[in-house]
C-alpha cells in the first residue's frame, strides 16, 4: 500500500451518466495501478438539490460497475461546522467580505466598468469591496441575502510574494494541453463567492477542505474543472493546506459532441443497466476513445 490516495466526488443531484462512469473509473483504476486508496465523497451541500434517492443510486451504480472504496464515506453536509471555522479562519485573516449585490447589480456594473470581464471561469470577474461597517449592519439587520467572496487584492497582499509563486504540478493536461508545473493564476476568477448565507460554504471551499481532511494525494477530474484548480492552490496556501498533484482527463462526449449531462435520462447507468447494457459493454464506450 503506498501513500497514494485519490477520490469520486459526485453531489447526488440526479442519476451518474457515462462521463460519471468514466471519471469514477479512470481514478479508480488509478488508485488500483498505485496500490493506493480510492475514497467515495458525496458533495451534498445543496440540500435543495441533493435527494436520498440520488445519493442511493451512485452507490448502486458504483458497485455494479465494480468500484470499491474506502469507508467511511465522507458527505458534506455533516461537516458543515469545519467548513464555516474555515470560513472564520478566512475572515480573520481579512481576506473575505460580504456582498449583497445581486446578479442583475453586478452584470450592470461590469457593462460600465471596461476593465472588468464577463468571462470568467465561472461568469463574470467582479472585484467588490468590503462595504462601511454602519452599511453592513444596515443591510444585516434588515435580512438582506449576501455572498462572501474571496478578496484577491486582500489576498496579495496577505500573502506577499508567495501569491505569485503559487503553482500546481498537472499529470494530466488543461484545455489548452497545460501540463507539468503550472502557474496558478486564481485572479483569473475575479473575487469568487466561497460561501453564501444560507448554505455557509461552496464547491470550492468545502472541496478544499475535505481533499486535505481525507489525505488526497491526488486530484483526479474531469478538465472541466481545471480552471477551478487556480482557485483552490489560492485556498490552500490561505488556510495552510498540502498541495495535492492534479491530473485532469478529457470528457466524454455523445456522437454529435456534446458532453454528457445529467439531464440526458438515455446516457444514465440506471437506464442503460436496466436496457440490458453490460458492464463490459461501459468499459469498451467509455474507454475506446481514449486509449
């Protein structure tokens, strides 16, 4: 056994489709060929979204296709307090602020602010500012809504020369063949939401978080997600986190292009099982095209 460790993070938000199959099996796999560990961990912090029925799916799913993992399995909704201190750890530091403009407010700003960009990773690269403390107070006690974003100038300057010498090692590649050792720019992403009111966290610090928790030595995802990874070396140098190595893989797609998504009921592993698809007949779809 080596010290080699990876995970499959799905968030159990509907049925796993063949791009789920072919991620869960490529880290899988991984961690078999290392004579490592292979850890299963439910994001579910969108209880709005996530349902028990989902969650019950990718266990069945993940066990016919001949996945195994380590227990116990990590959800996230039952470590929300080590996501808020976190978040605590975070406002000590000064690094993070609360906004209370709206979707419609930012967008309007941005269309008359030209050194801003609507295209971000993740939408636009909005750059707030920690409001007056008598307008934070005002707007609280009203029950105004509120994300809290990450400051990058704060950021910086917290720090020091360590913010641009920031850099991930990639074993796999990025959209544009970004591979080895690479700069991490997370300004790319203007000042991101980490967390909001209502939920008290967010994809990328709960995910941060709970990759050095479980001992991840490896980050093994789709490319979709490799812009992402500018962000979360950022977190981690924040909260004094290990760096994990990076090996992002292409996604699959359907005949015509398209990548898989969850609302495409035909490409689920419930719906194909139940059709009389093979498990065999998985590995040969997912895996020809990338041998």
């Amino acid at each position: 056994m080596t010290n080699f460790t990876t995970r499959f993070a799905p968030s159990p938000t509907g049925l796993l489709h063949l791009g789920h199959a072919f991620s869960a099996l490529t880290a899988f796999n991984a961690a078999s060929d290392a004579g490592g560990k292979f850890l299963l961990r439910i994001e579910d912090i969108d209880q709005t979204r996530c349902k028990p029925e989902f969650e019950a799916a990718i266990y069945e799913d993940l066990e016919w296709l001949g996945v195994n993992w380590e227990t116990p399995i990590r959800r996230q909704s039952e470590h929300l307090d080590d996501y808020g201190a976190a978040l605590e750890a975070l406002r000590e530091k000064g690094v993070v602020y609360r906004c209370f403009k709206t979707r419609k407010k930012i967008a309007d700003e941005i269309a008359r602010a030209p050194h801003l960009s609507p295209d971000g990773p993740e939408g636009p690269q909005y750059i707030g500012k920690m409001l007056a403390a008598y307008e934070e107070r005002s707007l609280l006690a009203d029950g105004a809504a509120f994300a809290w974003r990450l400051s990058m100038s704060a950021s910086r300057s917290y720090l020091g020369a360590a913010f641009d010498q920031l850099s991930f090692n990639e074993e796999g590649s990025g959209p544009k063949g970004e591979t080895g050792l690479i700069t991490a720019t997370p300004e790319i992403f203007g000042d991101p939401v980490i967390a909001r009111k209502d939920s008290g966290t967010s994809y990328h610090l709960a995910s941060v978080l709970d990759d050095a928790e479980q001992g991840v030595t490896h980050i093994i995802r789709g490319g979709d997600l490799f812009p992402a990874t500018h962000l979360h070396r950022l977190l981690q140098a924040l909260l004094d986190l290990p760096a994990p190595i990076y090996r992002h893989h292409p996604l699959i797609t359907d005949e015509s292009g398209r990548r898989f998504a969850k609302r495409d009921k035909s490409a689920t592993l419930n719906s194909m099982r139940k059709s009389g698809v093979t498990r065999e007949d998985i590995f040969m779809r997912v895996f020809r095209p990338h041998q």
